[in-house]
C-alpha cells in the first residue's frame, strides 16, 4: 500500500483512514514503518515533554524523554480506533499519563497546595511543589494549570507583581474575595477599563468608581489580587478561574 508520509500535522491527526492504515500495517509486524511513523512524531512527543515536565538542555538526553517514547509505542499498541478518540490524542494522554507516573515516583513533596502557594517558598522550583496523585482526569487539570500559572507569573512581571507575594495579598474573607472578582470582572467586561489596565499597567481607579460603587481603598488595598484576577479573565486562564469561580475561593 504506497502513500506519502508527512509529518504529524492537524490534518493528518485527524485522517482517520490514514492513520488506521499506517497502525494497521505496525500491528501486523512491520517494523520499519513502526519506527519511521515515532520517528515523524518525534516532535509531537517532544512538545508533550516539555508540557508536562521543566526540562532544560536538550530534551532528547533527558530520562523523561524516554519515558514519553515508551508511552508513545505503547500508544501504538493499545490503540483501538473503535474504543478511543483520535490517535493523536489518545497517545497525548498517555504520554502524559506515564509522565504523571514518573513525576510521581521521583516527587518527594506530597499534599495538594493551592496554586498562589507554590510560590511562597523560594527554595521549592514550580514542580516540586505539584502533587501528582492517582492519574485521572485532576492529573491532566494540573498540567494545565501549570502552564497556566507559569503565563500568569510572566504577565504579572509587566505590572512589577512578583507571583510570589499573591498569597499575601489574598484576601483572608470570602466576602473580600467575592468582592475582588466583582471588581475585575467591571473592568475585564468594560472594554475602556480593560484597555486602559491592559496599556497602561495599573488599574483605573476613577473611571472603575464612576460604574462600579466601591470605595478607592478597597481597590488600592486588593490592587495586586485584582489585577491578578482580570488577567486571569482576559486570557482565558481557565483552569485558574475554577478556583476563584462562582465560589468566590482563593486562588
């Protein structure tokens, strides 16, 4: 069966007839295109490394690297277009699964933080501080958020608030807290407040007042966890937004 082989893209990710036929043909015993198709997706399991695991150097050298070419041939193998999603994102998951599984092995923090506090100890790296637990679903929402809470601490360098001090700067009652969210969502909802945050680095205090009944000093005294919580709304930081959601919660 001849065809053309391309590297992993969206639409070859999604040629279902595609993809069945190159697995079909592993499944039976040929090797050769068994290494080939790792080999084209070799950039595919890099940027799933990469993800889920801080590596410097070059990734190709690291132990998670392995692992995740382990998954992917695994993937390979247990693949059943009548049982699971598309391939590539069935071999996503468990890629990133048997990462979880060797973060896991080799963490020696335990108990699940809320995610301002992986920052308030300056000696503990981002990922020492996550808790990898059973792998499930809540294993795959800490990746993201992850990724999210790393977007968050560089946005947060424009404003001079070091993420570090966020859980300082929470507000300890809830009733404060449901207040904050209301504040920000006036101005992420209000496209010349939002704007004006967005260029000129602060919040604007009078025109917020001007539509929003709230005293100056409740703004300037929450101005850090506001301003953390509109950027949380206007780039879509989803899997953050949950922890401060309807339920007014700390972040």
């Amino acid at each position: 069966m001849a065809f053309r082989f391309r590297s992993p893209s969206i639409k070859l990710a999604n040629s279902d007839s595609s993809i069945s036929s190159i697995l079909e043909m592993i499944k039976f015993g040929d090797t050769s295109m068994k290494n080939k198709f790792i080999g084209e997706y070799k950039p595919f399991i890099k940027r799933v490394v990469s993800d889920v695991t801080p590596i410097t150097g070059f990734i190709e050298d690291s132990d998670e690297y392995s692992v995740a070419l382990i998954a992917f041939n695994e993937a390979i193998d247990c693949y059943d277009e009548n049982k699971n999603c598309l391939f590539i994102k069935f071999a996503e998951l468990v890629i990133r699964r048997r990462l979880l599984d060797y973060v896991k092995l080799n963490s020696k923090i335990s108990g699940r933080e809320l995610p301002f506090s992986y920052f308030s100890d300056d000696s503990a790296s981002f990922v020492d501080r996550i808790s990898p637990m059973n792998c499930s679903q809540s294993d795959f929402e800490r990746i993201e958020i992850i990724q999210e809470m790393k977007k968050l601490t560089e946005l947060l360098k424009d404003y001079k608030i070091n993420i570090k001090d966020l859980p300082n700067c929470t507000p300890k009652h809830l009733d404060s807290r449901e207040l904050a969210l209301k504040i920000a969502r006036v101005i992420v909802n209000n496209r010349n407040l939002a704007e004006k945050l967005i260029l000129k680095r602060h919040i604007p205090y009078a025109d917020v007042i001007k539509v929003f009944d709230v005293h100056p000093k409740t703004i300037q005294r929450n101005k850090k966890y506001i301003i953390s919580l509109c950027l949380i709304l206007i780039y879509g930081l989803e899997h953050l937004l949950e922890f401060i959601g309807g339920k007014g919660g700390s972040i």
